[in-house]
C-alpha cells in the first residue's frame, strides 16, 4: 500500500469519526475534479436511460397503466441499493466504490467476484450500447448505406477518446447528455398536462381516465404481466451506482454524495412515474409497441413534425451515456482490483491526465468483440449482449447489500462508526431488497427464448470465475502480504 493510499485512509478516519480505515491502494493518484453539477447529472443519468425513451414502449402494451406502479416499485428497491452505497461512501469514499467495500467486508474473494461481475456487466452493455448507436444512426437516410459494423466502431473511438482526455471531460459530457435527457422529459411532460388541461384530441380520441376505464383498467391483461415486466424495469435503473464510483474523485463527498443519492428518489416518481402515467392518460396501452418509442407514439399522433428525429436523437444520446459511463466506472474498478493483484497488472496503469487508462481499454476491448459480432450477426446482437449485462446488474446489486449488512454489523459490535447519512430499517431493507432483485432474476426463466437461456449461463461464468481464482489467488496474497509489509515498516 503505497504513502498517498495510507493519507487517504488517515483522511477517510478524519471524515468518518473512525480510527482506523483500511484505505484501497487504488485510491491513489486521483484528481478530484467532479464538481457537484456533474455528480448530480450523473445520478440523473443513471437514473433516465433508454429503459424509459425506448422500452416503456413494449411495456406499456404489454402490462397497460400499471406499468406505472412497476416501476415505482422497482425504483423504490433501486433507491435502497444507492442510500446503501451513499453510507457505505461517506463511511469511506473510494473510486473502487463497492468493489473496495466488498474487499473490506467480504474478503478479497467477494471482491474478486465483484469486480468481473462488474466488467461483465458494462463490457456487455458497452457492445449493446455501440449496437444501439449504429441502430439509431441507421434510422436517418443519410447513414443508412454505412454498415452498421462501421458505425458501431467510429461510437465506440468517439467515446473512448473522451474518457482518456481526463475525468472532467467525462464529467461534462455527461453533464450535457443528462441535460438532454431531462430537457425531453419536462418537455414531453408539458406538452402531455397541456393536451390533458385542454382536452386535446390524440390519436382520435379524448385525453384523461376515460382512457384507461374504456380499455380494461389499469390493469388490462391481469396482475401477472406487471409482475413478469418488473424483471426487465429493474434493468432500466441500471448504472444508478455511478454515483459511488464518481465520489472517488470529487473533493467534497460529505456534501455531494447525500444530495444526489435523495434526489434520486424524486427523480424516479417525477420521470418514470409521471410519464407512464400520462402516456397511459393520453393513449390506451395496446397503442403502443416495443418497436417504437412511446414518446414518438404520442407525438405522432398529434402531428408533431419530426418528432421520431427528435426522439431518435436523444435515444442516441441515452445509449452515448451509458457508452460513456461504463468505460468510466470499469477502469476505476479495475484499477482498484489490479492494485489488489485480481485484475491484470497493466489496468492499475494511469496517463497524465490522472486516468486509468489500463482497464478503460480493456474494456474497450471487449466492446471490439461487440464490433465483430454487429458484423457477424447484426440482428441478434443487441438481444444477445443486453441479457448477459443484466446478470451483471443483479449480481453488483446484490453484492452492495450484503457489504452493507456487514458493515451494519460491525457497527452495531464497536468495530466502526456509521454516518449520520444512512440506509433506514437494516437489516430489513437489505434483507428485502435481495429478496426481490433474486426474484426477478428467477422471473427471466418465464422467458424461454431470452431469459432461460441467459440464467443457464449462471453455471457457465461460476466455472469461469472459479478457474480464474485459482489461477491469481498467489497474487492476490502476494500482493496483500507486501502491503501488510509496507504498513508496518
């Protein structure tokens, strides 16, 4: 563990009211040049994706108004994940954020798996996103005769560049894709209350809860596809834990951190919430369709000119965000578990700009993979990727509420101090919260074509992940004997 790793830990006591926190040796060397305004974003850009601008679409058709409540019901729990990171941060801020904390609370092997379910997580997601740019691009005349291989590519150096710049470029560029989001959404959400205050026609019929009434309620097709549906919502509130991950390398996480954690909550009611709702006000559920973006839907019926223009761009914007923000998080956390010696030796690496640029390629390099595959089967690859990210998801979540009961425990026996900020009812609220994201992981094998065939899988990377422990677990006690050296001479 190196000198500055040691400060960071005395300075984490400091904030903490706690003696002694271990410090990650990955913590080292960082700049701290998030501002609050990007931390924020950040938490809204994680929170607002193309799970609302493209998938509410195919959901509303399939679960009709109470798609609403799914998705209440699914932020609520994807609230308690990130109020429990938030603890877990002002206890001790770490850009190798659960990663760092699943070391400290479950042992190097929590934090092995932590970490490559992490990477699979966002490296999958990173050939989806590249697959969805070259989709969303091919949708304008002009970029059709491209092939979508190309297009795929040319996204994925675009971004790639960005982050190697340095973080505060990271941080405006999803400053300004969050602004894009959220500006749609008001706007989309202003037009819908005037077309219902008005009583404007849409689509040939009358705005309002005649809407719902005369198409079967809220509940069209019965209670069992909102609860089948929760299993793909909970996806959409994937990369919320962004959050953790920034807090690394902002100077003042005490203050930042516990702001854009409960904004969240708001955020989702208002966004998620309140568009499903007012979509279903403005059009029965059976309007709408997975192949179309329920925004474009509404406003198609009412005329608007170029509106799929309009959604198309901020639906490709959405997929540059999250583009964006896994090549950020992947390299930190990869960075965090090579300092460690659980990840190869050349992503602990940093340029000048104070980025670690090691595990950010490594990444990227996956994403080329994704760039063969859009060329090998350009129609199955969003599908194919998309459902082995959502293991990832479960699978970091899960693990975030289990460091946090840990961590609960050693409080409750003198071993440390919680933060004023905190997760409420522990160890109930982690203990549910697992319940429910293990749930809807068993809800996929309702879907034989996709789902089945994805949690068939889970034997497939426990075999991959076991084989690799064996093959670095020398390293990684090498690596904690020396640091255990350095401490005390």
């Amino acid at each position: 563990m190196s000198k500055d790793a040691v400060q960071s830990a005395q300075q984490a006591a400091s904030r903490t009211d706690v003696a002694q926190v271990p410090a990650d040796a990955g913590d080292a060397g960082y700049s701290k040049d998030l501002k609050a305004r990007h931390v924020n974003m950040i938490a809204i850009g994680g929170a607002i994706g193309t799970g609302l601008f493209l998938g509410a679409g195919g959901r509303l058709h399939t679960a009709g108004p109470a798609l609403a409540l799914a998705y209440l019901v699914c932020g609520v729990f994807a609230f308690f994940v990130v109020r429990a990171l938030g603890e877990l941060v002002l206890y001790r801020p770490s850009s190798g954020s659960f990663v760092s904390y699943a070391r400290e609370f479950l042992g190097e092997k929590g934090a092995y798996v932590a970490g490559w379910m992490y990477f699979l997580n966002w490296s999958t997601t990173g050939i989806a996103d590249i697959t969805a740019i070259a989709l969303y691009t091919h949708y304008w005349s002009l970029f059709t005769d491209i092939p979508q291989w190309t297009l795929a590519l040319i996204a994925l150096a675009v971004v790639l560049t960005v982050n190697l710049i340095s973080v505060k470029i990271f941080g405006e560029m999803e400053f300004w894709f969050a602004i894009i989001k959220v500006a749609t959404l008001v706007g989309f959400m202003l037009i819908g209350i005037f077309l219902l205050a008005t009583q404007h026609e849409v689509g040939g019929g009358t705005p309002g809860p005649s809407v719902i009434t005369d198409n079967g309620g809220a509940f069209p097709h019965g209670v069992m596809p909102v609860v089948l549906v929760m299993q793909g919502v909970i996806f959409a509130y994937a990369a919320l834990e962004l959050v953790g991950v920034a807090a690394g390398e902002t100077a003042e996480p005490e203050k930042v951190v516990p702001r854009a954690v409960n904004s969240i909550m708001w955020r989702v009611a208002l966004f998620y919430v309140g568009s499903v709702v007012l979509m279903a006000l403005l059009l029965p559920g059976s309007v709408y369709s997975a192949d179309e973006s329920p925004f474009v839907t509404v406003l198609s019926k009412i005329g608007v000119p170029a509106a799929g223009d309009v959604m198309n761009l901020v639906v490709l914007t959405a997929a540059m965000s999250s583009l964006n923000s896994g090549l950020y998080s992947t390299g930190r956390i990869l960075r965090s578990m090579a300092t460690a010696g659980s990840a190869p030796k050349f992503t602990a690496r940093m340029n000048r700009s104070q980025v670690p640029y090691g595990g950010i390629l490594l990444t990227c390099a996956v994403c080329v993979l994704g760039v063969v595959l859009n060329y090998l089967m350009p129609s199955q690859a969003f599908e194919i990727v998309l459902n082995v990210a959502s293991l990832g998801v479960i699978s970091t979540w899960v693990n975030i509420m289990v460091c946090h009961l840990v961590f609960v425990r050693r409080a409750r026996s003198g071993l440390l101090t919680r933060p004023a900020f905190r997760l409420p009812f522990s160890p109930v609220t982690e203990i549910t919260t697992i319940a429910f994201l293990l749930a809807c992981l068993g809800m996929m094998w309702n879907d034989p074509e996709v789902g089945r065939r994805t949690l068939l899988l889970i034997p497939v990377i426990a075999v991959l992940l076991v084989a690799g422990w064996f093959g670095i677990r020398r390293r990684v006690e090498q690596t904690s004997t020396r640091e255990l050296t350095d401490l005390t001479d």
